[in-house]
DNA sequence: TTAAGAACTGAATCGTGGTTCACTTCTTCC
DNA sequence: GGAAGAAGTGAACCACGATTCAGTTCTTAA
C-alpha cells in the first residue's frame, strides 16, 4: 500500500475544497444563483469542472453548503448584536435589526439569495433553518421581555416571524430603500421604531450613537 | 380576398388565448412556475404546443400577463377591504391585513409564486408592480391616519413595506403558520396586533365578527 | 366549390448546464 | 526508481425545456 494520504495533502485538499466554495459564495454574491453554474465555480476557483464534482456530492450539496455556512454567519452576527446585558428587550431588539440592516444592506445580492431567491429543495431546507433561526432568536429576546413585563403579552414566535418579515421586506424585497435610491440609515431608523412599536415596546429613539456602536457589530 | 376574421373566429380565437391563461394560472397556484413547463400549459388547455405561441410571444410573455392579472385582482382586494368610510386608520388597515391573510392562505401557492418565487426577468418586473401596489394602499390609509392625527408621525411608505414584508413573511413564507400546522386564525389575530401597535393605532381588538365580514371580501 | 388566408399541430431543433469518465498528473512509500 | 493509489482534467454525454416551422386543417368570401 505505498499511498497513504499524510497531512500535507490533508491540508491541500481542504485548501481545494475552501476556495470552491469561496468561489460559489463570490458568485453568488455578485448575481445570485443564476450566476453559479458549476463552469463558472471552477474557472473562479482555478480548478478543472470534474474537480468540482471530488469534493462535493452535486451542485446542489456544494449550495447548501455554502448557504449553511453563510447563514450560520449572519445568525451569530444577528445574535452577538442582541446580547447586550442588562438592556431592555426593545432595545436589545433594535440592536438586533439594524445589525441585521446593516449586513444585508451591505450585502444586498447574498442577502436576497439567502432570504428569498429560489434555489432547488436541498438549498430551500437550509433557508428555512436561517429563517427560523433569525425568528428564535428575536423570540427568545421577546419572551424575555414579556417575562420581565417589559412588553405586552403577545405570541413571541409570531410577532418574531412578522419582525422577520418587516426587516426582510423593508431591506432585502425590492421595496427596500436602496432599490429606491433613498437614504438607508433613514430607512434603518423607521424600521427600528415600526418594529417597537410592534412589540409594544415603551418607544425608545435610537440615537445615532448607539446606532453605530451597533453598526460595528458586522464583522 | 377570401378571408377576413369575424366575430365569431375573433370570439374562439380569444377563448382559446384565455384557455391558455388560465391553464397557466393553474398549473402556477398547483405547483409553482417550475410546474408550468409550456407543454403542461398546451396540454391543460387543450391545445398544441406551437398554439401557445400563436397567442403569446414567447413564455415569459404568457406569465407576465398571467402575474399581471392575478396581482390586480389581488390589489383589488385589499383596496376594497380598507374601503370602510369613516373607519379608523387602525381599523382599516387591520381589514386590509386581513383580507391579505385570508386570501393567501387559501391560494398559499400562488400567493408564493406571486410574491417571491423567482422567475425570469420580465414576471419580476410585474411583481416589483404587485409590492408596490399593496404597499400605496397601505400608504395611502396610513396617510390618512396621520394626517387625521390617529396616528403618530412616521414614514408612510416605509411602514407600508413594512407591514407588507410581516404580512407575507408571517402568512406566505416558511414561517407561516399553515406551514407550521398551527391555527391560522390565531396567527392572523396575531399579526393584526402586531401591524396594529406597530403602525401605532390605539389598539383595537378585532371582533371575530368584522373579522368574518372581511373574510367574506374574499372573491 | 374553391382560392386565400388564418389557425393549429407536434416532431425536430437548439441552447443551457449538470454530471460523468477515460485519461493524465501528482504523492507516497518500499 | 517504480508501483499503488489519489487527485485533477475537460471533452463528451445527457436531460430538460423553450422555440421553431413545414405541413395540415379550418374559415371566409367570392
């Protein structure tokens, strides 16, 4: 048996494997799916098509993939941003939509891909995680607040689907500001006190200081 | 010259273009675009394939015209339902949610596939139309609200999206309560709450009795 | 009845893009 | 150096679905 694989090759073979779905990730960032035939992945990623096909089962494992590990990102950004000590659940919710708004602003494309555009049932299962994922972690920041009387009774899971949805809508849909040319961080800042509102949070304006500090939470 | 199209060839020829539609209009609330391949579309109407293209340019032509109808009968909708003279903001656009909910709950699949189910270009374009339009008539109630001074200043438009985003993520999306096995009619009291503190209206509990008489919108 | 002009038909064509596989090029170990 | 096995290559293959078009059938008006 002279082939035994050794570290070295370990290494490399991981190094392949990252930089196509480094590749996938650029593509689909810059223009969506529709953006990342396979052609495309490998040419970004230096690599022949059928290398492509080594390290990943088909596209679509590659995708969900690449989508898995994308979600899990922006959820972690999204729930470091809630996690403020000591803070009332309104304005622990706010924190957690501008950081939110502020990613996917940024990221516009890769935001609409993970939210919303269509991708075959493999990749669909996965955005179903992040969505529940986002909505669990508003939840959680709800049903504190509810428990602390804090904010009205209400169904959390609910009023945190609908804060999804607003959030989604209002950044990501093609109503969003940018689409429209408008300022962001106006559109940032109406967000944020519809969603109070919503939860029956006693309002609290967000000063644009704290709106930074929240703002620098996208890493 | 022999021929000359009359009323009657005009009739059958328009008969068979609105066969075709509606087959279309169909397959897309059973299954999604991807269920409406032009074959399926021919074969529903009853018709060749080379006859859908007699009657529409090409497929993205059939569907947009078929989105387009299917999204103004929608709007139509919900501007009826807020249509209550001399009812409060808050009332009115709780009717609105309403009838939003009740309608896409019950055509759940084409309520997807008009919202946010991808599609080529041209049918985007349409659905840029359809948001757009649930958005102004929600709008224009807010405006009233507050020029009434029923509700507090705020970005009309941008609460519109708002709510339009929370109303299709908490009754269309994978969030959604049918998708979820649980009450509709508990979700939908919910996000009326929801909607009706965030756009801050002095809250309004829905009676089951307007909410069945805004059911009955439902045309 | 018949010529002229639709409308209709559906098999063939074409483009796109995922997947395969025979072959080449490394790596490792004796 | 050389054998065994991996990794890499990319042209060829294949499925799918939109679109076309040469041939057929139907309508009309003389």
């Amino acid at each position: 048996m002279p082939y035994r694989s050794t570290k070295r090759t370990e290494a490399r073979k991981a190094a392949v494997r990252e930089r196509i779905s480094n590749a996938a990730r650029e593509l689909i960032a810059e223009g969506g799916y529709a953006n990342a035939p396979v052609a495309a992945v490998a040419a970004r990623a230096g690599v022949a098509v059928g290398t492509v096909y080594r390290h990943f089962h088909s596209k679509s494992g590659l995708f969900a993939e690449v989508f898995s590990a994308a979600s899990e990102h922006e959820v972690e950004a999204m729930r470091e941003a809630t996690a403020l000590p000591g803070a009332a659940a309104g304005e622990r919710v706010a924190a957690g939509i501008e950081a939110f708004a502020h990613r996917a602003l940024r990221g516009r494309r890769l935001a609409w891909a993970l939210l919303a555009e269509p991708v075959d049932p493999a990749v669909e299962a996965e955005r179903l995680r992040l969505r529940r994922s986002y909505r669990d972690v508003i939840a959680a920041v709800l049903a504190d607040g509810i428990e602390a009387g804090e904010l009205p009774a209400q169904d959390a899971d609910a009023s945190a689907a609908a804060v999804v949805g607003a959030i989604g809508e209002a950044m990501v849909g093609p109503l969003s500001p940018t689409a429209n040319g408008a300022d962001p961080e106006a559109a940032i800042a109406a967000l944020v006190s519809f969603c109070t509102r919503a939860i029956g949070a006693t309002t609290i304006e967000t000063t644009p200081a704290n709106r930074m500090e929240t703002a620098n939470v996208n890493a």
